[in-house]
C-alpha cells in the first residue's frame, strides 16, 4: 500500500499574500520530526525548503535576537517563535562560525527563551538585538551554509499531529508577493536573495 497523505489544513484567518502567481501542484510532505514536540500548528507564511524530487518540505529555521550578545557569549536569548531544537546548529550569517545548541531554557523569561551553546564553540562575534540567527547546516565549524535554502513560502496553515509524522500535507507558494510584517518567523537578508526574484517583500499591514 503506498503512503496516503492526508491534507491538514486549518482555518487560518490570515492573508499572508497579496498575489500568488505560482504555487506547487499537489504541495508537498512537511518534515514534522523537526520541529517542537509540543508545535501543534504551523502558520502560512513559514519559509521552507521544497525538494522536488522527493516533495518534502522542510523548514528553513530562524529566530530573532531578544537582546545584544557579546563576542564571548554561549546563551543567546531569543523570541519564542523559533521551532530550534536541541542538536540543530546556529550561525549568524553564510560563512561563519556555525555551534551546535546543547540545551534551550524555556522557563527563565515568558518573553525569550535562551539557546545555549556548546562552552567551547561561540559564534565569534557581538549580535546586535535587530540581527536574526540562521539555521545552518554546518556542524560546529567556520563556513557554515543554510542547512535548508529556501525556495518557498507555506500557503496556509497546517496542523501538526506528531502522531502522524509522515503524512502532513502542505501547500507551498513558490512565486509571489508576500506581507513581510504578518510573516510568523522572521526571514533576513540572506534568505530574500536566496529567494531571489521570485518573491517581492511587501511592507504594508
């Protein structure tokens, strides 16, 4: 019997596009096993990675800084809209330093949580509190790359059922112009010219 997805589209009120001139036909399989153990719902508008030969989508990871870091630090403290997981790996810009996360403190602030690093590896470099870290794929070395490009944005909501993980069906516009200020993590520089021209960034609410 081959695998049945089942679409598990929520009812979300948000409109994250002005205009939609490409989407994926018949969307893709989101890769659920990496993101929070307690994530039940995933907004539209996440950016993602779309593989075309396997129709999996995974999630380019960001977060955004809470407060400045120095050089010298291991915890970074960042809002609580991240999916970073213990094992996944941080860097602050394509080429640099790239840590693994050993431990994220989720119950100091109810405002941030603190990603906390290996105490041997830091990023290298004093973070201002406007700059966003990356998911990389790097492991704990210099030159780190985006573990997962983006090349999508979720059209819709998706329920997450961690009990189903290898069946959640998602829709992924892959040309468009998307409302940056309702996106629901937030996305850098870097990530708009992977992007390149096939999404334009509007700033109206």
């Amino acid at each position: 019997m081959g695998l049945q997805i089942v679409r598990k589209e929520g009812s979300d009120s948000q409109v994250y596009f002005q205009k939609i001139f490409e989407d994926v036909p018949g969307g893709g399989t989101l890769k659920i096993t990496e993101l929070k153990a307690a994530t039940k719902w995933l907004n539209g508008g996440a950016v993602v990675k779309y593989t075309e030969s396997t129709r999996v989508v995974n999630l380019t990871k960001t977060a955004l800084l809470y407060a400045d870091c120095a050089q010298s630090v291991t915890e970074y403290p960042v809002y609580k809209n991240h999916e970073f997981l213990v094992g996944d790996y941080l860097a602050s810009a394509a080429g640099a330093q790239a840590c693994d996360i050993i431990e994220i403190d989720t119950t100091t602030s109810e405002d941030y949580d603190i990603l906390k690093l290996s105490a041997t590896i830091t990023l290298g470099e004093a973070l201002t509190a406007a700059d966003i870290i990356v998911f990389y794929e790097s492991k704990a070395q210099s030159g780190a790359e985006y573990k997962y490009p983006a090349n999508g944005i979720l059209k819709h909501g998706v329920k997450i059922d961690q009990l189903n993980t290898a069946a959640t069906a998602v829709s992924v516009v892959t040309r468009g112009t998307v409302y940056e200020r309702r996106l629901p993590f937030s996305v850098s520089t870097a990530m708009k010219t992977a992007l390149g021209d096939r999404f334009l960034f509007s700033q109206s609410f």
